[in-house]
C-alpha cells in the first residue's frame, strides 16, 4: 500500500471505477466506469524516480483512450440503430463492441504497447496493469463473447503472439506482459465455457503475479542477468521466485497447472481440439523460457566464492516467501482434493 495520500486517494478511485463498471447496467455506464478507472491510474503512473515513467504513462493514455472513444461510438451507433441499450445477442455487433475491450486488456492482435508500457513502469504499477486493470474489460466481454470464428481467431493469435513474443526477451517486466497475453488466450477460452472458469483462472493468475512481482520488487530484480549472481545466500528467494514462474508457466505440481487442467477437459468435451492444441504448445514455449531461466541462473552461471559457503545464521525469511511456496505447491493438491470430494 502507498504512503502518499494523492496515490492512496487515487487507488480507491481506480477500484471504484472497476466497481461501476461491473455493476453497470447500461453500456454507458459501463463506459463511465473504465473512464474513471483510467484517468485515476495515470497519476500512479507517473513518478519522478522512473525517467521512463512519462513515456508509458502516455503511451498507456493514448492507447485506453483510442479504446474508449471507439467503444463509446460504437455504443451511441448501437443506440441509434435499435432503440435500446439492452444487450442482444447478434455476433456482429458483439465482435465490434468487442474491439476496443480486447484492445483494452492487450490481446494480440491488440498487444502491441503492453510490453514498452509495462518496461518504463515500477513493480507496483506492473501489478496493475496486468491484474487489476484487466477485470472491467474481461468481465464485459463475457457478457458479449459466443463461440465463433472471430473469437477463436484471438484466442489462437494470443496464444501464439504471447508465447513466440517472449523468447527473445531479456527483461522480466517483459516476459511477464507476454506471458500475460498468452493468459488472455485461455481467459477467453474459458470464457466460452462459463464464468465461474474464467474467474477462477483470472484468480489463479492473480496470485501467481502477486508471488512473482512481490520477490521481484523486494530484491530489486529487472533483468535476466541479474538473477544469475544474486541471493547465493538465500537460495530459498531464487527456488521460492522460480517456482512461482514456473506455476505461472503451468506446470502440473503447481497451482497454475489447475486452472489449465480443467480447461483442456472442457475443450475435449466440446471437440475444440484444434484450440486446445494450440494452447497446450504455447503454453509449452512459455514453459521453455521460464525453464531457460531457471537452467541457467541455478546450473551454468551460477558463481560462488568459496567463503559463501559459510554456514548462515538463522534467517526470518519474508512472510511472501512462505505464502508463495506454501501456495503454489500446496494448491494444487489442495483443489485436487476439492474436486475429488464433488
């Protein structure tokens, strides 16, 4: 939580604008609330520390408001057509409604300022951007999205963009936004499939960045490089922030396996075999980079000075260590157990 008072004022009105949005029952109000949403989030963003921050500040603003201003012409378009604002089912409609929802959350083909934005931020802000300011525009395009071939068409883009885009990446900040966009494919799958899905991956993913990002910021990491020669004397921060990318990733022991796991079983029970295949590879290569990483940093560059290997006092580790490996471990076996007794 922020000391200032400004950024604590305008972070209450950031969730406000999320409240609004959610329990708007027209599309105007719907429009209000992710506009009071994103004029509270660009004083966060800004700070006089990051020379960066002005440049992803704007880039953020010029891109949510594009977003906005094509999504409030399409209402009052909508609104002149048909008399009403209530919702109706016609696909084409929808999928253009859609558009500056998806542009909105990053998804490819929309994904383009996600990864210089989120690259001039600090670790706060990154959490925000690929958390908090996700749920309005997810949360209504649930209410909009149908299985069909435009839809799939993003789902795939995403998966594909999101896992090829980060294999080159040596900024974290930058594999994280990647990573996020892959995560967009499978929150519209599972959007397909109900909402209750969806809620529960967002959430999963949710606590997956909260791990991540909170190890991060605390030891000061930005790039690759630096996790190769840093924390030899507490290697319990390095397994305990590779596990939580590699949850991320999902794979199986962990808690971000869960979510995917039901989803696939899903997909086979509705025939989306070309989709899910598609998923499951890109998932793969977002798994490869997070494995690259971890393969490097624990076994080839891996360099101690021999009195390192003193042996320590006995450390009070931070309570975020302990909450993200008992979490991420243990969660899977623990909604496992919850599945099995339904």
């Amino acid at each position: 939580m922020p000391n200032n008072s400004t950024k604590i004022l305008f972070l209450f009105t950031l969730i406000s604008g999320v409240l609004i949005s959610l329990c708007a029952n027209s599309w105007m109000g719907a429009w209000m609330g992710l506009e009071i949403n994103l004029l509270s989030f660009i004083p966060l963003l800004s700070s006089n520390k990051n020379m960066f921050s002005t440049e992803a500040s704007l880039k953020y603003f010029l891109i949510q408001a594009i977003a906005s201003s094509s999504l409030l012409f399409l209402i009052l378009l909508k609104t002149n057509t048909y008399e009403m604002f209530y919702l109706m089912k016609t696909s084409t409609w929808n999928n253009l409604i859609m558009i500056p929802f998806l542009m909105k959350i990053a998804s490819a083909p929309f994904h383009w300022w996600l990864p210089s934005v989120v690259e001039g931020l600090s670790w706060m802000n990154c959490f925000i951007i690929l958390s908090i300011q996700k749920i309005a525009p997810l949360m209504l395009i649930s209410y909009l999205l149908s299985n069909n071939l435009f839809i799939q068409l993003m789902i795939i883009s995403s998966a594909i963009i999101g896992a090829i885009g980060g294999i080159n990446q040596i900024s974290l900040r930058k594999i994280l936004s990647f990573s996020s966009i892959n995560h967009i494919g499978w929150m519209l799958t599972t959007m397909i499939m109900g909402s209750n899905l969806w809620w529960m991956y967002f959430i999963i993913y949710t606590i997956n960045i909260i791990s991540i990002i909170s190890l991060t910021a605390m030891i000061n990491l930005s790039y690759i490089s630096q996790t190769f020669n840093t924390m030899n004397n507490k290697k319990i921060i390095k397994f305990t922030l590779f596990i939580s990318m590699l949850s991320l990733g999902g794979l199986p022991p962990f808690l971000g396996f869960f979510p995917k796991w039901i989803a696939i079983q899903f997909m086979a029970q509705n025939l989306m075999i070309f989709t899910s295949s598609i998923l499951i590879m890109s998932s793969l290569l977002t798994l490869y980079y997070y494995m690259r990483m971890m393969y490097t940093t624990l076994m080839i560059t891996n360099s101690e000075i021999t009195w390192m290997m003193l042996i320590y006092p006995k450390q009070n580790y931070p309570k975020t260590i302990m909450f993200s490996l008992s979490i991420l471990t243990l969660g899977m076996l623990a909604c496992t157990l919850i599945l099995s007794m339904y």
